[in-house]
C-alpha cells in the first residue's frame, strides 16, 4: 500500500498503481513543479513511515537529498533558460519592424508594423493589416528605396 506524503495514512493504491499513475503524460513544466514540490514530502513521509527494525540507511537518505537537489538545479535552470529564449525573442520581434516580409509560400508581402511574439512562434503584422506566421522559408529584407523623383527639365 502507498501511504499518503502529507497524512501519513494508507491511500489504498498500490507502489505499482503509484508509479503507472507517474507515467501520464503531462507538460514539462507540470511535471517538474510535481516533482520539486512533493519529493520532500515524499522523503518525509518515507522516514515517518520507515520500518524500525529495518531503517533507511544514511547513504539512501544522502542520495536522496542529492537528487532533490538536482531536481531543484534543473528547474532553476530551465527557468533561466525559458527567460534567456523569452528575451532573446523579443529582440529578434523588433529587429523585423520595418522591414519587408514574405510568406513562404509568397502570397503575402509588406512592410511589417507589429510584431507579436507568443512561447512557440511570432506572427507579423504588416502594414496593410496582414498576418506572417514568422517560420522557416519566411523571407525579410530591408524596406525598398522609394523611386527617385523626377524633375521636370
């Protein structure tokens, strides 16, 4: 029977109903901030509800300590890295403004107005109202030179 990490009480499920359970999928951020946030609950419960006659030994408890601080490691670093891509993002959403733009498939051009920039992709708003899914084969150049003007001699 698996015991419950915050009551300390039998759940009635089973160590392989748990661990089948785990196996769910689910996003990375979700299961990450799951595994951060119970694993010392589980750790404590698992040294409540130890065996006395048979206790866990000192270097189990080390390791686990070292994995959760691995765990804690990762998740900082993922967050770091999602806000380095969230900047980076950014700056290359301004760097298209003004400039030309064409779909990959050639059927919409123009000068880009806006720019939103979302956690998979950025969309271009041309001056004409149009939209640009920024993406592979998606063409930028720099805004042409307007025509020179012609004097009347």
């Amino acid at each position: 029977m698996a015991v419950d990490p915050v009551t300390g009480s039998n759940t009635g499920t089973s160590t392989q109903e748990t661990a089948s359970a785990a196996k769910k999928p689910a996003s990375a951020s979700a299961k990450a901030s799951l595994d951060y946030d119970n694993f010392l609950k589980l750790l404590i419960a698992q040294m409540k509800n130890q065996d006395p006659t048979d206790p866990m030994k000192a270097s189990e408890q080390i390791a686990q300590l070292a994995t959760f601080s691995q765990v804690e490691q990762t998740i900082q670093t993922n967050t770091n890295l999602q806000t380095l891509i969230q900047g980076n993002a950014l700056t290359n959403a301004s760097s298209y403004i003004g400039k030309t733009i064409t779909s990959a498939d050639e059927s919409i051009s123009g000068i880009v107005a806006s720019v939103r920039v979302y956690s998979d992709t950025m969309v271009a708003t041309t001056t004409e109202g149009k939209e640009i899914p920024i993406g592979v084969g998606v063409r930028v150049g720099t805004k042409p030179a307007p025509p020179p003007a012609t004097t009347g001699s």
